[in-house]
C-alpha cells in the first residue's frame, strides 16, 4: 500500500495536534551487554525496512497522501548507564517525531546492569502495533529487506500520473457515496438517528478540569504476569486472556477514580482486512470492575461485530478530502470512552534475540510525546492499557493521562496490583 489508508489519516491528525499525539514502542530488557555493532546493524535494517518511509502530500488535489522512502537512519542514540528501565523508557519515549520530514521512528539504548536496556519507538502514522513488531523481528533477525515497492521523493514524473488516477478513484467514491447517504437521510429515519447518535458521541466532551493539577504529567507502569496463572484464571471464570484483560483495566480505572464500582467504557482496537499502516478499527465494550468475565465475553463478542466507521451510508473516504479540523471532527468516535484496552498478542521469539542475546523481559504499548495536559484534558480517557504474550510471560503497560488528578507510579502501581489480585493474580513491575 503506498497511499495513506483513513486511518492513518486520522493519526496523521492527531500527529499535528488534532487530538492526543500517539507513538508506539518495543522496549527489550537483557541481561548481558549487547554488542554495539549489532545494534548499529539493527538499525540500519530498520531504516530500510518498513519504518523507512515518510509521508509527501500528493500534487494533485483530491489524491490521498502517499508514502516515499526515507533518507537514511538517525542512528542509535546511547544514554548513560540507567537504574531504572521504566523511567528510561518513558524518556526514550518522549521525543520528536515527524513522519512527514523525518525521522519518524529512533532506536536508543544504554547500559542497564549487567545488560542492556534497548528502545524502538515511531509515530503511530508509520506502524501499529503489528507493523512495529514485524519491522523489529526482521530488523534483529538480519533478514534482507524485501524490495520496497515505494518510490524516492524524486520520481514525480511517475507519481503525477498515479495522483490523478487516485484522486479520480476517491472523489468518485466520496461524491457518489456522500450523494447516496444525503439522499437516503431524507427518507429513511434510521438512517437520520444513526446519524444523529454518531453526531452526539463524536461531540460530546468530557467536563474539563477547573485547573491543572500541580506535577501533573503522563503516568506509565509496566508488570508481567506468569502466562500460566493469567490463563488458568481467565478460562477459570469462564472468559479468555483477552477478556480478563479487559476487566483488569476496568477495575485500574475504578480503583483510580476511587473504587467507585461504575461500569466503564473501553475502547478496543481491532484488525480489520484494510490497507495502509493501521489496519485496525476501534469498538466499545461496557464493563464494571466486578461484571463476571462470561458476561464481559459476551458483550466483547457482540461488541466486534459492530466496529466503528462512517455513519448513514457515509464514505470513510470524505477524511481524505477534507480539511484537517473538519476531519478530525468526523473522525469515528466511541464517545466518552474512559480507556483504551489494546492486546498486541503473541510477539514472535525472534525479536527477542539481538546480537545473539535473547531478551529476559520484552514490552509493547503505546505512548505520547510532548503530552500537554490542555491535549489530555480534551479527551475523556483516563488511560490505556496494553497486553502482549512473549515467553511464557503476559506484559502488561499502563499508561495514565487522567487530567484531573496528578497519580504517581505507586498509585497506579498500587491500582494494577488491587484490579489484578480481584482474580488472584500478582504483578512484578518493572
């Protein structure tokens, strides 16, 4: 795919301050040094890989951006022994991005003990969860990259072309299908309602906070759990991992607004069969901390069945087109979702291993840059929370952006390990 899909649009927004800046990371904890040169190495496959890409907008109006290859990596950026992996990371994490003029990803590390701690992190428009961790296994495997089938900024003769193309395929699909859905409006009152419900979720704003909270700033834990507890007890209470996930988060959040016992709304990505770098759609389950995991299975289930998208007959396509505040206006919308709660899955062994060295603990989430709290306290999302599988081993991130509160490490911390013991589970964070 070398045109932008919607939702890469829709981050692409976000990257430009129409919503909360997203980044996604790969941290790698290993217990002996990692040589220098491999890293160099791994680098370097990254950069000629699927993060070595930036965006161009297209020169004919009407035509969806497109990806170019990029110039060659950063390289990696080496920090001074560290104590403390978690804060490493977060540091790591919060750097500049652009993945219109580079660099859109980096690769950093620095000595940790008697190892070394190793940090991916990109712009959400460049790779989700799953391109980020296929880009890392192949980068640390020393496999050759495939040829690219992106062009350098340079080939305009041929691009030109394409443009138009592309721009005539969208505008016929945005005109026509908008004409269709504004016709039926008129007709058919389903249709109006579905409209009116999309209107009202996608504008309803959270209360904002009087003023901000004094040392307030992003908050993220990471723990893992032993896979062979966090299974037992999921298929125990007649649920799945993925769903005594989700219950663990409602109960973060519960425990963070002060045990209050309320259901919850949870936003939950999922793949869908599309294009672009985010191949992935959003739905949204209601869950109190103490819903029994069989009826949190049951409105998961129900709950994929209707991932979110245009209302009315609507093109998803009209992102494209129009200007970016509008966008990010009609861009789907849970509403007043009080959580993301994303299951990255099983992480391949292979990117665990590094120069020959195999990581003892591996963690994927994502997180936000330059975070301002005017950014958070716009949304209703008090957090979001991040599941992976690798080695016998469930790693759990959370990371808090409640603008109405300054909570520290302990507090979440003590938050996790409250939601996790309700179903006889002990964390060991980082």
């Amino acid at each position: 795919m070398t045109r932008l899909s919607v939702v890469d649009e829709i981050f692409l927004r976000t990257h430009r301050g129409y919503g909360i800046p997203v980044a996604m990371q790969g941290i790698w904890v290993f217990d002996e040094p990692i040589d220098r040169a491999a890293l160099e190495r791994a680098d370097h496959m990254l950069g000629h890989g699927a993060l070595g890409v930036r965006i161009v907008r297209p020169r004919i109006p009407g035509a969806r951006r497109r990806w170019v290859r990029a110039t060659d990596p950063a390289g990696v950026r080496w920090s001074d022994p560290i104590t403390d992996v978690a804060a490493w990371a977060d540091h790591c994490a919060d750097v500049p991005l652009d993945p219109e003029f580079g660099p859109g990803w980096r690769l950093a590390a620095a000595p940790y003990g008697t190892g070394t701690a190793v940090s991916v992190v990109c712009s959400h428009v460049v790779a989700d969860a799953r391109g980020l961790i296929a880009a890392a296994t192949a980068a640390v495997s020393d496999a050759t990259p495939e040829p690219s089938p992106l062009l350098h900024e340079g080939r305009s003769d041929e691009t030109r072309s394409d443009d138009l193309r592309d721009a005539a395929t969208v505008l016929g699909r945005v005109i026509g299908r908008t004409a269709a859905a504004s016709a039926s409006l008129a007709v058919d009152p389903a249709r109006r309602a579905d409209l009116r419900r999309y209107l009202t979720a996608s504008r309803t704003a959270p209360s904002a906070p009087r003023a901000r909270p004094a040392n307030w700033s992003p908050v993220s834990v990471v723990a893992d759990l032993p896979a062979a507890d966090f299974e037992s007890r999921a298929h125990a209470d007649g649920g799945t991992p993925n769903v005594l996930f989700l219950s663990i988060v409602a109960g973060v959040v519960d425990l963070l607004r002060c045990g209050g016992g309320a259901a919850v709304t949870l936003g939950v990505p999922m793949r869908v069969e599309a294009g672009g770098a985010n191949a992935l759609s959003v739905t949204a389950v209601h869950a109190a901390p103490d819903t029994p995991l069989t009826d949190v299975r049951a409105a998961a289930r129900t709950a994929y069945r209707h991932p979110l998208t245009a209302p009315a007959g609507f093109p998803d396509e009209l992102l494209h087109v129009v200007p970016d505040r509008w966008a990010a206006a009609l861009a789907p919308s849970t509403g007043r979702r009080d959580a993301l709660c994303s299951n990255i899955g099983d992480l391949p062994d292979a990117v665990r291993h590094i120069g020959g060295v195999t990581a003892r603990r591996v963690a994927t989430r994502a997180i936000h840059p330059g975070l301002r709290w005017e950014q958070a306290a716009a949304s209703p999302t008090v957090l979001s929370a991040y599941v992976s599988r690798c080695a016998g081993t469930y790693t759990v991130s959370v990371v808090v952006t409640d603008p109405t509160e300054a909570h520290t490490v302990d507090t979440v911390r003590r938050a996790v390990a409250a939601a996790a013991a309700r179903h006889a589970l002990s964390p060991r964070f980082w």
